[in-house]
C-alpha cells in the first residue's frame, strides 16, 4: 500500500508517524550493501509514504549514508524531513572525548565543541546536497563539554538559517532541561522498544516541555522481528550482547509469547513492536530501517494498525515475563 501515513508532531515539527532510520544503507552496519540498493530502497520508503528519515554524518566512511539520501531524495527535498546529527566525524588535530557504551569495544569518541559544530553543518548539508537541515542533533552529549554549549551552537545555526529545528540524542532528562533552557528542543532521540524500555525521567520531561521522542532502534536491531537467528561477519549487531549466539538463542525463546500474539492477530511480530510502541505516546516516532522494500512497507503500514486497549494489556503481561539476555546496548 502506498500513500500518506498518518502524521505527528516533534516539538512542532510535522512528520509521517513512522520515520525510517538510514543507517542500515551503509556498508559495515548491517552487512554489505551497494549504492544502488540503498537509494532504491530509500526511494521505496519515501513512496510508501515515509517523509522523515534519519542519518548521521557518522554512518558509513566520509559521511556515506548522508550522500545516499542526498541521491535519493533529489527532486523531491521539500517533501522529505531530513534530520542528521553530529560529533563522531572528529576534525583532524581535534581531540576526541572518549566514553564507555555497552558494546564490544567498549567504547565511543566524539567532539562537541561549538567552535566544530558549524564545519559539521556545512559537511553534512554538501553531502545531502541541500540548503538546511530541518532537524539537527548532537549524536551524544560530550562528556566534556556542557549540553548547553553545544545546544547554543546549533541555535547560531539556525539564526542563519541553515538548520531548522534543534534536536538531542542520548541525553538524560536534565541535559534535555538544560538545552531546552538555551533554546527550544523539537525531539529528544532515545533508544525504545519493547525490550529497551525508554528512561521514565526523560520521557516525563520531554511531555512536561512539548518535546517530541524519535525511537531509535525500535525493533531492537531486527530483534522484535521474529526473524534473527543469527547475525553474520560484517554486522555491527555482532558487538551488541544481546545477538551472541547463546543471547540471541535465549531471547528468540523468551520472545515467543509477542510472536503468537502477532500471529493471533493477523500481523507480523514486528508490525506488533511498532504499533504498540505508537500507542505508549502521541508524540513518539519510531525510525525502523530495513533493505528490503516488502520490509519497509511491513514497517510503514504499523502506523495505521490500531491496538485495542484489552489487546495492549496482553502485550504489557507478556513484556512483564520478557526479561532479554545480556546488557542493553548504546548506537
């Protein structure tokens, strides 16, 4: 089915109530992938009604996954609301401030000074080919440097024009109280999902301040699916705890539960994940990405899906027994 989705607000900022999360079109996140496929599979979300897609200038080498969807959403910009963020693309002779995550390597690097943050725009609006960006985030707040730096450096940024609205990613309530201070926050980015619940201070917060919630990860890296198995050499999903092997084995069995629930309901695990995610907050936009056109309009179609009360009680039970093995993770 194509056609429009039905819509929601981030902080005043109108978009289809399902987005589509880019970064699964860059080689190195989920396997390989060609350019090729990645602008058509794009173009088939945008088709199928998205108008909200995610990036980051960290995605791929040398801003990759922002040329895609530069390519991809030529001739058809001003129908299409681009957010990306920034801080991982580190200039030469910067200093990187390290963190720990719960990955593998243990750790991530980012820089958001306010004097990089203007050159982070200008490289990112040359590779989506574009004169603004409509929202703009932070990719995680710098632990060395204050939220509030950061947040008054990208409102510079739209004093000028070049960037629309001011977004965070993976901050906590008070750094989003913080940044809203300096200037108003359009949507705070959070990993949530039903087996990543979202921080309960930080959801309260960004209602209490009109702030709208973009979901990331929220099938849980394809988890919620049904349909991981495995996950190959190449896959970035290798460095998460969840998807080794004796993880992944444990959780598909302890996830069987929303799986027969979905299959009782005529729609698929993942269509369930999405849907019910909807309905935790009118504010809420979730960002799956998939490869595969079926896929994504799979995913897409869950915004229309309606979930009786009684129904979401069941899925809440049954959350309540889905205890997923090894940590939670950090993009």
């Amino acid at each position: 089915m194509t056609g429009e989705l039905p819509a929601r607000s981030l902080g005043g900022l109108d978009v289809s109530a399902i987005g589509f999360g880019a970064m699964v079109l860059s080689p190195g996140m989920y396997g390989e992938i060609d350019d090729d496929r990645a602008v058509r599979s794009l173009r088939h979300a945008l088709d199928a009604g998205t108008t909200f897609i995610d990036t980051s200038d960290g995605y791929g080498a040398d801003g990759h996954n922002e040329r895609i969807i530069g390519e991809a959403v030529r001739g058809r910009r001003d129908d299409v609301v681009i957010a990306t963020k920034f801080g991982f693309r580190v200039p030469e002779g910067a200093e990187s401030h390290r963190f720990p995550v719960n990955y593998a390597f243990g750790e991530l690097a980012v820089n958001a000074e306010p004097k990089h943050v203007r050159g982070y725009a200008e490289q990112s609006l040359a590779n989506l080919g574009t004169d603004r960006i409509d929202l703009y985030y932070p990719h995680f707040p710098d632990p060395v440097v204050p939220i509030e730096d950061t947040a008054g450096a990208v409102a510079e940024l739209i004093q000028d024009g070049l960037v629309r609205h001011l977004g965070l990613s993976n901050v906590d309530a008070d750094q989003l109280r913080r940044a809203h201070a300096v200037h108003p926050v359009a949507a705070v980015q959070a990993q949530w999902s039903m087996w990543h619940p979202i921080d309960a201070d930080l959801l309260a917060t960004a209602r209490e301040l009109g702030v709208g919630v973009v979901a990331w990860s929220p099938l849980g890296g394809g988890f919620l699916t049904g349909t991981v198995r495995e996950v190959s050499e190449g896959d970035f999903r290798r460095n998460m705890p969840r998807f080794d092997a004796a993880h992944l084995a444990a959780n598909n069995d302890r996830y069987a539960p929303i799986r027969s629930l979905a299959a009782e309901l005529g729609i698929s695990p993942g269509q369930l994940a999405l849907s019910w995610l909807l309905h935790q907050d009118p504010a809420v936009v979730p960002i799956p990405g998939s490869r595969t056109p079926a896929h994504i309009t799979e995913n897409l179609e869950a915004a229309r899906i309606g979930l009786h009360a009684d129904t979401l009680a069941r899925v809440d039970r049954a959350l309540r027994e889905f205890s997923p093995m090894g940590t939670g993770n950090l993009r």
